[in-house]
C-alpha cells in the first residue's frame, strides 16, 4: 500500500526528503552530545545548529540571531502570542480571523477567559479578508495582530504587508503563522511587516517534532518555556540537534528548489483541477483562484459527502483530506468553509488535494482517472441528487442531533 500510495495530502506531513535523512543520521548515532557543554564534543553539534540557524535564516530573508527553534508550529503560535501580550501588559485587545488554524483560535479563545477581546475578522466567500473591517477594528488598545499567510485548506493568501503596515498604524504587534506559506513563497522578513514568523519543519520535508520562530530584532520577547539559557534564553530546553539539522538541510533544499517546484506544483494543480471541473458536474473550487498557494486545490461537490469521497479514494491508495488533519476527528463541517458562506450542498462534500515537488504526472492521471466514477457513484446512492432543499433539511436534521 506505502510503496503505491498517491500521495496528496502535503499540507497536512510531507514526505521527508532523503538528503535530509542522510544529513541527520549522523547526530542520531555518531554526534550525539549535547551542543552546550563546553568539550570538543559538544561543540561540534553547536557548529552543526549554527550552521542549520543559517540555513533557516537564509530561506526567510532574516538575520540567523532572529531564529528560535520550537518543537511545532502550535508551539511557535503559543509562544508569539503570548509573548506579545506580555510586551504590552497594558493592552487588553488580540485581532485574528474566523479561519484561523486550531493553535492560534483556541488560544483565542481561552484569553476571552482571562479578560481580553478578541475580534475575529470574517471572509468573504472567496475566503479572503475585507482590509476595511480591519482597519475598523485596530485601536490604541490593540496589542495584537494574529493571522495566517495562507489557508491550510483553501490556499488562500492573506495580503500580509498591507495588515501589518496597518497594525504598526495602532503600535500593535504582528504575528503569523506561516505554517503554510514557508517554502511555497519566497520570503523577505528583511523588507516585510512581520514581528514575529510561525513556520514548522513537517510542513517542507523535514521530521514532525521541530519548527521555528522568527522574531524580528528589537521585539521584546518573553520566554514561553522557562528553564536553562538555550536559544539566547528564549526558548528553555536540551536543543533538538537531530531535528535543528534536519530543518536546516530542508530549508536550503528549500530554495535550491523553490521556483522550479513552485512553477510544477501550479501546473499539476491546474491541470487536476481544470479536468474534474469539466468532467465532473455541480462541482468548485473553494476561495480565491488568484491568491493562492501554488500547490493546494479544495473542490466541493455537490450533494455528496466528503468522508464518502476519502474513503473511495483510500481504496485506491490516494490520500487526500476534507480539511485540517488538526480537525479531522471532528463530525462538523469546516470552520473555514462555514465562515466563507458555503452552501451546506457543497460544504460537506469538499475535498482538500494539495501536491508537493514529489507529486508526479502518472499521479494526477490517476486521480483524474478514479474520481468521476467516485462521485458518480456516490450521488447515485443519495436521494438528494438535485433536490437542493431536501439536501439542505437532511443536513440541519443531521447537526440537530448532533
């Protein structure tokens, strides 16, 4: 099954790359002291994280002292986000949006507990933010501003310089989670916005379990972990030589493939996209088509469920997804796609196809090949096929009873 397996659900792991592999095999066996002790031994791992610090900090346009490793995204946004409320004690106000990844919303949500506001901007049905509703939303209490770069389901990209030069308007902070964006967009921190940058290494061909945080020279920044001195004493903890590595050896690989990637990546998706539209009726692409990542597609078709749709799919070794791999356990709908307006006919069947420098042609074939005869079985066996309005009262009597 493994060695057959399509592949197309990269926004939510990636494969690790094999030179990534071979560069951090080495500090699983032969290096395997600890880069802050004071012998030789130890210190040719702190040579090793230097140099990954570089790597790293090359890939995102900073300064390698900019660079804190965590150990995942979720940890990255914990960390800015609190973080940033600490460097302002006086300020009681946090912005975000409605289709915000789980790591920043449930912060969110929990500070409301603890005596903040929060306002969480809507999109519209193409998923993108209204820039007016922001700038309405931004005052002198504005500790924070907190957005994704791009939507792990939809790819849709935000237009991040334009919100932070309206958050350095009100002396608010900018955060985002780039999760998403880091290798898939060239960036610049040198000439952006940004304050402070979410990325994570599972996301670009590196191991689960390692990911950084860029914080922009000059930000005050309060240590979410306390403990020993490591990352300048910013972020406490043993460092994960291995994982440090492993992420460094990515990002050069990173760049070394970025435009090229970038430009194949697009092509295919263009290419799988524009043929299930054709062929497959009552079906569309969820968000902007413009402003997107290059390698992400989210299709909905109409009348069908989406976990119907992965679970055909499966049979035939292609893995796709419905939305975050960070929600798939829950029964309800997408929180995204509920806040982009989607009808609940396409809502619930919408399939997430998201592609990476690995993903080939004979792939795509095959994808295009299976999923008419997918979705055509499927609505054969609904009883709302065309009947929008019995759709619609199964669905509200299904989330009833929920």
């Amino acid at each position: 099954m493994q060695s057959n397996c399509i592949y197309l659900d990269n926004n939510a792991t990636t494969k690790v790359d094999p030179e990534v592999v071979e560069a951090i095999l080495p500090y699983l066996t032969e290096y395997y002291g600890n880069p802050s002790s004071m012998h030789t031994f130890g210190g040719q791992l702190a040579k090793a994280v230097k140099t990954a610090r570089e790597q790293l900090a090359a890939l995102l346009g900073a300064d390698e002292s900019e660079i804190v490793y965590t150990s995942c995204g979720t940890e990255g946004d914990n960390a800015a986000i609190r973080a940033a409320l600490l460097a302002q004690p006086n300020k009681r106000h946090i912005i975000t949006t409605q289709v915000e990844h789980p790591a920043v919303l449930n912060v969110c949500k929990q500070l409301e507990t603890q005596g903040y506001s929060v306002t969480y901007l809507s999109v519209n049905g193409q998923g993108q933010l209204d820039l007016n509703e922001l700038e309405a939303s931004l005052t002198g209490n504005t500790a924070l501003v907190t957005t994704m770069y791009a939507n792990n389901e939809t790819g849709v990209v935000f237009p991040i310089e334009q919100i932070g030069l309206r958050a350095k308007e009100y002396g608010a902070l900018f955060h985002v989670d780039a999760v998403q964006a880091v290798g898939k967009i060239p960036l610049n921190m040198k000439n952006s916005t940004i304050d402070m940058l979410t990325l994570s290494g599972h996301k670009i061909h590196a191991p689960k379990g390692i990911g950084a945080l860029y914080i922009r020279r000059g930000v005050r920044f309060r240590p979410f972990l306390i403990g020993g001195h490591q990352e300048r004493g910013r972020r406490a903890g043993t460092e994960n030589v291995p994982g440090i590595v492993a992420l460094g050896k990515a990002a050069e690989l990173e760049m070394l493939h970025l435009e090229e990637a970038t430009k194949r990546e697009r092509r295919l998706r263009d290419r799988l996209e524009q043929t299930l539209l054709a062929q497959i009726p009552d079906c569309e692409v969820n968000g902007d088509t413009t402003q997107r990542l290059p390698n992400t597609t989210n299709i909905g078709f109409k009348y069908i469920e989406g976990e119907a749709i992965l679970l055909l799919l499966n049979k035939y070794g292609i893995c796709a997804s419905s939305g975050s791999a960070c929600t798939s356990g829950s029964l309800e709908p997408s929180h995204v796609l509920r806040a982009m307006g989607l009808p609940y006919t396409t809502l619930h069947g919408s399939i997430r196809f998201s592609l990476c420098r690995y993903t080939t042609e004979a792939e795509i074939d095959q994808v295009i090949a299976v999923m008419p005869e997918i979705v055509e079985r499927l609505r054969a066996l609904s009883p709302f096929k065309n009947d929008e309005a019995g759709w619609l009262q199964a669905q509200e009597q299904t989330l009833a009873h929920r």
